[in-house]
C-alpha cells in the first residue's frame, strides 16, 4: 500500500529566505506526482505536475524534483515571500487515483 | 472552463438527517474523486469514478455513505443518516490525461 510522508510538518522562516520541502513515498511505481497549495478554509490549488519519466518541473520561484527510484520529491520555493504561507502537499497519482501527503504549513513572516 | 463546481458550499445539519453534495467536473475529464479532509486523517479518497463508472470505493467509511454518478458533468455524494463525525470538508476533483484540478469544497457540519 502507498504511503506518502512530507516533512517537515511544519516550517517558520523570515521572508527571503530559499526553502525545501519533502515527499517520500514508499512504492516507486508511480505514474505522477504533484504538488498543491491550499490556504486556510479554502481548496487545494494545483502548482507543478512532474509526470514519471521527468526529473523536474519549474514555474516562477517553485521548482519540484522528482527521484522515483528513492521514493522523494522536493519542493524548492525561491525568495519566499509572506504570500507564499499555507500548506504544500504532494500527491503521488498511483495509476488512476491521487494518494495524499500529510501536508507542510508553511509561514512566511516579513 | 470555471473549474470543478461543488454545492453547497456549507451545509449544517442535524444528525439523522440525509445530506447531499453535488459536484460537476471539468468538461471534458473523466476521472472524478471525491475526498474527505479532517484534522485528525488530512486527505482521504473516498471514491473514484472513471466514465462515470464507480472504479473503487473502498474509502467509503460506510453503507450510510453512497455516490452516484449518472453522467458525464455531474456526480453526487450522499450521506444517509448523517452523524457528528461525518463533519468534514468533502472535496470533489477531476482529472484528464494528467493534472488533478480540485472545487473548493463543501463543509459539512452535522449537530
């Protein structure tokens, strides 16, 4: 059975600083990997998709990496900004459904 | 295309009582979840369709929890009787080829 741990649980830094999130997962065979954002009382928000055979995905400030064969994925989060607080979490997409993390707070404090 | 659509938005109900929550995916995908998010569990897949056919509902906690979906652009999650536990924000998703797209959720509040 998949199992998807992110670390750490949650994260307080001053605003600036380059930040890196984790997502293991126990069984390589996945077939994508994304990550999310999710703001308090709101939904999930979909940030980098990384599908199987790449190694990562960049968008703005947010690169996510992928490494199937030691079960990991991180999230790198450049010049953090206060705006960038809420909750990352990554799902590993397991053949047809989405498998969940248990999701990093992240703040962000000017 | 606005993205995956769930009503209501808040529902509170009495224990006892049956609760409906509706979902209409994102035109053209055809994989469909629906998810149920606590503090105590996070994430947990409930049920999933594909072309609108129940693929695998063992997260569904029990019989008093049941989804339809009778077509393409719209599926239903209801709980019949409801109780205090099932208090939760449900999340609807859908998903194409590749990336999962989620609706803001309906939070269920059962008294």
């Amino acid at each position: 059975k998949q199992e998807v741990t992110q670390i750490p649980a949650a994260l307080s830094v001053p605003e600036g600083e380059n930040l890196v999130l984790n997502c293991s997962f126990t069984d390589s065979a996945i077939y994508n990997l994304q990550w999310f954002r999710q703001d308090p009382g709101k939904g999930l928000t979909s940030l980098l998709l990384i599908q199987s055979s790449q190694r990562e995905q960049t968008s703005g400030r947010l690169n996510a990496s992928l490494d199937k064969s030691s079960g990991r994925s991180t999230l790198y989060i450049a010049a953090s900004q206060p705006g960038d607080s809420a909750t990352y979490l990554c799902a590993v997409i397991d053949a047809d459904k989405l498998i969940f993390g248990t999701g990093t707070r992240l703040q962000v404090f000017p | 295309d606005a993205g995956v659509i769930q009503s209501p938005r808040h529902e509170v109900t009495e224990m006892g009582q049956e609760v409906t929550l509706r979902c209409k995916p994102i035109s053209g995908h055809d994989y469909l979840f629906w998810y149920r998010q606590t503090m105590m569990r996070g994430l947990e897949l409930l049920i999933y369709f594909n072309n609108n056919v129940p693929i695998d509902d063992s997260g569904m906690p029990e019989d008093r929890f049941s989804a339809k979906m009778p077509n393409a652009s719209f599926s239903t999650l209801k709980i019949q009787p409801s109780e205090p536990r099932d208090s939760a924000v449900y999340f609807c998703a859908s998903r194409g080829d590749s990336v999962a797209f989620f609706g803001q959720g309906t939070r269920l509040t059962v008294v």
